[in-house]
C-alpha cells in the first residue's frame, strides 16, 4: 500500500479518531467515519495492529542419536554398523483477531498444528585394507537402509466467544479437522575399491543399487556407479630437480547418483484427495494418475582436474573442468483438458552444465609478524537442454524450456521503449501483427497492445562467472579477514520492481514513475501513467531484466590475541577478543534488490538476508 496513508486514524479536520477507551484507532480504513480505501491500499488491513492483536507461536523440539559398533575381524578386515535417528516434533499455534485482517469475516479464527517427523538409518560396513610392497588396496562393502515416517494433525475454529482466550473451546465453530500419515522406505547396497600403486598412481571404483519406496516396486531398484583416476605426477622420477613446483596431480572420474526427490511418497500410485464433501455424502477427487514405470532420475558427472602447489604450497589451488548433467529427467508432464488431472509425473528429458572451476590459495606474506593469505574461487558454465518429450518445448513462467536452449534463459516480451508522441509503452509486435500497431521511423513494427507483443529469448540468469574471495591479514596479535561473495554478469527479472511499476488507486509506486511521460516530446523511458491501462505498466518483458552482477560483502571480523604476559595476570592460557559482521551489504544494480535469492534469476516480496553484529571473547583457562 501506499506510504500516504497514516498509521492512526484522524478526521478529516486532522482530529485523532479514539475508542470508547480513549485510545486513538489505528487506520485500517473501516474505522467509524473513515473514508473506504481503494483496493490497492489494503482495506482492512493493518500490518501493525494485526501484529499486536494475532498470535502465533511455534515450538520444535529435535533429538538426534547417533551410535556405532566397529569390530576388528582377522588380520585385514574392519566391521562397522551405524544407527541413527533423527526425532523431531514440531507443533504450532495461530490466532487471527476479530477486529482487522484475515479472521474479521470468520469472527476470530484460531488454528493448532501438530507434527512428528521420525527418521531411522541403518547401515552396515565391512572394510579389507591392505598394503603390500608398493601396492595400497582398500575394499568396501555395505548395505543402507533408511525409514522415514511423516504424521501430521491440525484443527481449526471460528467464531470467538470470549476476548483473551485463543484455546480452541472458545471458538463456536469447527473450520477444519485434518491429519495424515507418510512412510518412505529406502534400501541400498554398495561396494568401493580404492587401489594405488607407489603413492602415485591411484584408481577409485564404486557401485551402489539403490531402492525408494518412492517408485512402483517394478521399478524401484536403480544402478550407480562411478570410476576415478588420478596421477601424482611430482612423485615421477624425472620431476625431482624442478625444485619451484611442490605438488602436481592429474585426476580425472566420471560417476551417476539417484535422484528421487518428488513432491509425494506415492507418486507412482492413482490416489484420490479427501474431503471434496457434498454436505453429509462423502466424496473424493482424483489428484494423481498411475505412473507404474516412473524410476530414478539420474544424475552423472564428468570431470578432469588438475591440483598444483608452487614455491613451498605458497600458491595452490585447483584446475577442473567438469560436466554435470541428468538424465531421465523427472519432469511434470501437462495433459489434456479432459484428462481427470492437469500433469504426470514421467522420466524425460535430459539437460548437461558445461564448465570450469577454479581455486586459487595464495600466501601473499609470510612472516614472523606480518602475515596475509588469499583464497580465490571461480566458476563458470553454460546450460543446455539436450533432450525434451516429443521435442516440444514448453513456457515456465519467466522462461521457455526447448532443445538445445539454456534452461535459464528468459523467454519474454520484447520491449522497445517509450513514443514520445503520446507516452504509450511500445512492444516489438509479433509477426502477422495487424491491430494495435504502429511503425517507427526505423520501419519496425511496434506495438502498444501487450498481448500482441513478440516473443523472444533475452539473456540467461546464469551469470558470466561466479564465486568467493575470502582473505585474512595478521599483524602481531591483531587480524582481520573477509568473506566476499561475487557474479558478474547473468540478467535478473526485477518482478518486484515491475509490481510497484504498476498504477493502482492506493498502492504504492516507485519513484522512477516521476520520469513518466507528461506532454508530447517527452523522452523517457517510462510510459505515460493512465490507471485505464493498468496491466500495460508491468506486463512480463524484458523491461524489467537487469544486470545480475552483485557483490555481497558476507562477513567481515577483526580481532586481538591477547599477549602472554597479559594472560598470565589474568589466569588465561588464550583470550581472544572480536568484534564482526555478517551480510553487511550488498551491491548490485539496484539498491534493495538481492541477485543472491535464487539462481533462476527471480525475486519475490522478502526481505534481504539480516545484517548481523557480533562482537565477544574466547578464552582458554
């Protein structure tokens, strides 16, 4: 809502509105003698006095056991069994007042939640290590099994009885009563063997079959697998003399893992939704359809690295390129109108992330003294979509999935810009556009009517290169490090900024809309503000992509090691006394946008990661 409106209520004549208490009515737009609000200025909603007069309250309480057993069997063998368990409950309670927001229609509404989330693991590992001469073998066999079970119960009344009591007795009536029961089972069984030869040749293979309940019991089990290489080239003969470089490995590996990560535990089944009640006559509606041969999506991985230390490790770091791709997608598949549901959940598709990743560790300064070191990281990649059912691409919000294209990138309307003639916003059309156009002086045919805009691909959320830069300099007994996240380049859709873009009665606007076009002749690139073209303002184009470059300063400390002599007067073996801050900016394009909140390039109305403070002391006596 807009920020013209007061937080309490006033006459006309600027005289506070009071209750029969005397105290002053917060405005919430339906006080006694206030003027309606727009609805674009939230009637009847107050983000103060709800906050004061609503309840909610969440208590967890978390247990987490964890146990082993190892035994020792002949000369070579190792047994282990680990137990875990993984106890949460989580309950919940919410009230909504009778005076202003959300309950006012119900009469006062209050809800309670309650929840159990129960997890078991076991597994079982029997490990041969043996060496012999230069050769060094490892062999691992084990078998895993996991059970999750999911219960969950919440109530609802309306219609309060009595001020002050939010317990569900003083409620007239019932809302809602639900509560359900989840069970996932997963089992697997794996083997490894490790083999290096004269500490310079080494060889990894691995195999896993794994089973989710997750999946119909025809297709439940899947096979992974994966294999490593690695070569210490500095243990090589004829590297002793280069006396500069420290370390030098080649490794190189290519695996698959299993994704079963689906909405539901049932997703394989028909199943049918509760409570779509006709008065006293049960009745039930379909929510799902039979995907009997739905299996593991799979993940697989390529890469090739290179690890290096020179000049006595002062520099080292990593080389890799990798590419991580899937396959046997697990997409949500549209179906026909008639069908009894709108999607099914099918394994197709296929989709690879291209790239190189960099990591650079640098003693800058080494000294009694004086000491500064450097860890640098670098990624960068590119996306493709290399396989789709049917070849048939699809929209997905803000983007369009089709062969051969980047997942990522924004398929949107293209937007030309503002006519200085009369202010109208102005779209590329779409071929065959014959209604609602006009030509420019360029001879392109543009377009004022939104929906007769072309589409087309502008740019990709992910960026041109991305990573961290993380440092920390001492001198004496006193440091300061930092924690710098950063991207350069990559676009972002501002769909917050396009939302206060938008001209509704009451509701707030950004200050850009002071640049709107007023009078002919006018060159801006905001369009002229006509409340009859509401949808016009902030309708999905490329308008409102912007640079995703951004870097978050994330963490920032300086601290002080007390000296011995120090300590000694006080008892201490070491103190250490700090002073710290995390998340303390970050700087992109706009001020107030966060590029960080999702990699898919989007925003939504939540605040930016909090700014924290921090100072104290460690010690040891």
């Amino acid at each position: 809502m807009g920020p013209i409106y007061p937080v309490h209520a006033f006459t006309t004549a600027g005289v506070p509105v009071l209750d029969a208490f005397g105290s002053q009515w917060y405005d919430f737009g339906q006080h006694p003698g206030s003027v309606n609000r727009p609805s674009g200025a939230s009637p009847g909603r107050h983000i103060i006095y709800e906050t004061l007069l609503n309840e909610r309250s969440e208590k967890r309480n978390s247990i987490i056991a964890r146990t082993y057993i190892e035994a020792k069997l002949f000369r070579y063998f190792t047994f282990t069994t680990n137990v875990g368990i993984d106890l949460n409950n989580f309950r919940s309670q919410s009230f909504q007042n009778r005076i202003v927001g959300d309950g006012v229609t119900a009469g006062g509404t209050s809800t309670r939640n309650s929840n159990e989330f129960r997890t078991i693991s076991l597994n079982q590992l029997l490990n041969y290590n043996r060496k012999f001469g230069r050769h060094d073998i490892t062999v691992l066999a084990g078998h895993e099994s996991q059970k999750n079970i999911d219960e969950t119960f919440n109530g609802s009344r309306r219609a309060m009885n009595l001020d002050g009591n939010i317990e569900l007795a003083n409620f007239v009536t019932l809302a809602s009563v639900n509560g359900e029961v989840n069970r996932l089972r997963r089992e697997g069984y794996l083997g490894r063997v490790n083999y290096g030869y004269d500490n310079r040749y080494f060889v990894d293979l691995s195999y896993r079959r794994d089973a989710s309940s997750r999946f119909s019991p025809q297709s439940r089990w899947g096979n992974f697998y994966s294999a490593g290489l690695s070569w210490s080239i500095m243990r090589e003969s004829f590297m002793k003399n280069i006396n500069w470089l420290t370390e030098l490995k080649l490794r190189a590996s290519y695996g698959t893992v299993g994704n079963d990560a689906l909405d539901t535990y049932y997703e394989f089944q028909a199943l049918y939704g509760l409570g779509w009640n006709n008065a006293s006559e049960p009745g039930a509606l379909a929510s799902s359809v039979p995907t009997p041969d739905l299996t593991w999506e799979i993940n697989k991985t390529k890469n090739i690295g290179l690890e290096f230390g020179l000049f006595k490790n002062r520099i080292s770091g990593t080389i890799e390129y990798f590419d991580r791709g899937s396959s046997a997608l697990l997409f949500a598949v549209p179906l026909g109108l008639s069908a009894p549901v709108t999607t099914r959940t099918e394994n197709i598709g296929a989709m690879s992330n291209k790239g190189i990743e960099i990591q650079l560790n640098a003693d800058l300064v080494r000294s009694k003294n004086v000491n500064w070191d450097v860890q640098i990281n670098f990624t960068s990649f590119k996306n493709k979509v290399t396989k789709l059912p049917g070849g048939q691409p699809y929209i997905d919000g803000t983007k369009r999935v089709a062969e051969g294209e980047d997942i990522f990138a924004f398929y949107l309307r293209q937007w030309q810009g503002v006519d200085p003639v009369d202010g109208a916003g102005l779209w590329y059309a779409a071929t065959g556009t014959t209604t609602d156009i006009r030509v420019n002086a360029k001879g392109d045919t543009l377009t004022f009517n939104p929906n007769f805009a072309k589409m087309d691909y502008s740019g990709s959320a992910i960026p041109k290169f991305f990573g961290s830069i993380s440092s920390t300099v001492s001198v004496k007994d006193f440091a300061l490090s930092f924690l710098l996240n950063y991207q350069v380049g990559g676009k972002f859709y501002d769909g917050n900024y396009a939302g206060l873009m938008a001209t509704s009665y009451g509701r707030a606007l950004h200050t850009d809309n002071l640049r709107a076009w007023q009078k002919p002749g006018d060159i801006t690139d905001i369009p002229r503000l006509d409340i009859n073209r509401t949808g016009v303002f902030n309708s999905q184009s490329n308008r409102f992509l912007i640079d995703a470059s951004y870097l978050n300063i994330r963490n920032v400390t300086l601290s002080y090691k007390l000296p011995k002599a120090v300590l000694g007067k006080i008892g201490f073996d070491q103190a250490k006394v700090y002073i710290g801050g995390e998340n303390l900016a970050i700087l992109s394009k706009r001020k107030g946008m966060n590029p960080a909140e999702s990699f898919n390039g989007t925003n939504s109305p939540v605040y930016v990661p909090n700014r924290l403070i921090n100072a104290g002391i460690n010690f040891t006596f």
